[in-house]
C-alpha cells in the first residue's frame, strides 16, 4: 500500500514549473554570496553548479572558458571536476579586476587568469592559440559585466571560436525581471535575445537542461552551438 501510495503521490503532484518565489528567495536572500567551493567563494546557485558538474562529465572539454574570475571559487571547482574526469584540460579565467581572486585558484596547475575585458580582442586570440594545444570540445560560461552590450559582445567574440557541439552559458539572465531586479536594465537575457535574432541557426537551447533543477540563474542561457 505505501508503495501504491508514492507513486499516486507522484502522480498527482506534478508541477510545470518551480515556483518563482524560492527562486527570488534565493537571489533576494544574498546566499549565493556566502556560496563556497573548498572555502573560496563561488557566486553561483549550487544547482546550476551540479547541473553544469554533469554537463562536463558528458562534454568532456579540453578547454574551459570563463567571463568573470571574481574569487576564483567557480574555476577551482570547474578545475577539480575536470581533473575527476582524467581528460587533458586547460581553464582560461578572464576578469578585468583580479584583486579578489584567492590563492588557491592563482596556485592550480590548470588554471590560468588573464586580466582584461573579456570583450578584448587579445582574449579571442588567446583562446585560438589554447585550442591548438588543447584541441576538443569547449564549455565556455559567461559572468561578467551583466549589461547587454557586454554581454553581446562577448558571444560575438566566441562566435568564431566555437564547434558543433560546445557549450556555453550565459549566467545572470535571471536579472532584469527574469525574474529578479525588474529595474536592472538590458542584461544578459535581453543580449541572448539580440544574439539570436541575428544568428537564429547558431545556438540550440538545451531546455531539459535548464528545466532540471526547478530554477537556474541562467534561463535561456543553456546553450549548444550547431
């Protein structure tokens, strides 16, 4: 009977969609700024953190980029994860102000931080002499500067760059009502947007992915280049 009972439970219980209110709890409380990977700050929602854990498990990248350094806790966990996983990587680890970042992420082998505009030319450069020694799929996360024109500018850079296949996420298009801070301004859903207007063939939403944890910091950012 108990096992008639969860399934009916189950059943009845199926919601669409996650409700808003834990998801603007959860920017609106600040937690993710006391979020910590190995005591280094990690500004991030921890499910997106496991969802983009199991997106690297299946992409297997040989190369990681990152738009926004901050303290170093994302590209220290990003590093661990791919050393799990066994495969040759390297981390580039773009922010204009690296005076916050901790040691431990100046110190891992597979990390290197580059002090610039992630919307500089030298970076895109950069990135193309890193894929011929470390050829392979790429995951690339945006986390910058949150206005459209950065953000924009940015999937520009990459458009180049990027094979059938990578992955990239475009975090903090939950901002501008999206459903936190109404009163932001064009961010980084609003450059998605823009993005794909113009190249509808570039990216493919992977919907299950962003769907699987309820909410995301990232809607409409989970993205996969035809």
């Amino acid at each position: 009977m108990q096992k008639i009972g969860n399934r009916l439970s189950r059943l009845l219980y199926r919601p669409r969609e996650a409700p808003a209110q834990y998801h603007l709890w959860y920017y609106n409380s600040l937690v993710w700024r006391s979020t910590q990977w190995m005591g280094v700050p990690a500004q991030k929602s921890v499910s997106d953190m496991w969802n983009y854990q199991e997106i690297l498990f299946s992409l297997k990248p040989s190369l990681l980029i990152e738009f926004g350094t901050s303290y170093g806790g994302s590209a220290l966990f990003f590093a661990m994860i791919l050393r799990q996983i066994g495969n040759p990587f390297q981390i580039l680890s773009v922010d204009v102000d690296d005076s916050f970042i901790r040691e431990p992420a100046k110190n891992d082998p597979n990390i290197e931080l580059m002090k610039s505009s992630s919307a500089d030319p030298a970076v895109a450069a950069h990135i193309q002499e890193l894929k011929s020694r470390f050829p392979g799929p790429i995951f690339a996360i945006l986390d910058s500067d949150h206005t459209k024109a950065h953000v924009l500018a940015e999937m520009l850079l990459l458009r180049p760059l990027l094979s059938r296949g990578d992955y990239v996420i475009v975090e903090d298009s939950d901002i501008n009502g999206h459903p936190v801070l109404p009163l932001w301004g064009d961010g980084p859903y609003e450059a998605v947007e823009e993005y794909v207007s113009r190249f509808p063939n570039d990216y493919v939403r992977d919907v299950p992915r962003e769907k699987k944890f309820g909410f995301t910091s990232a809607p409409h950012g989970f993205l996969i280049r035809q």
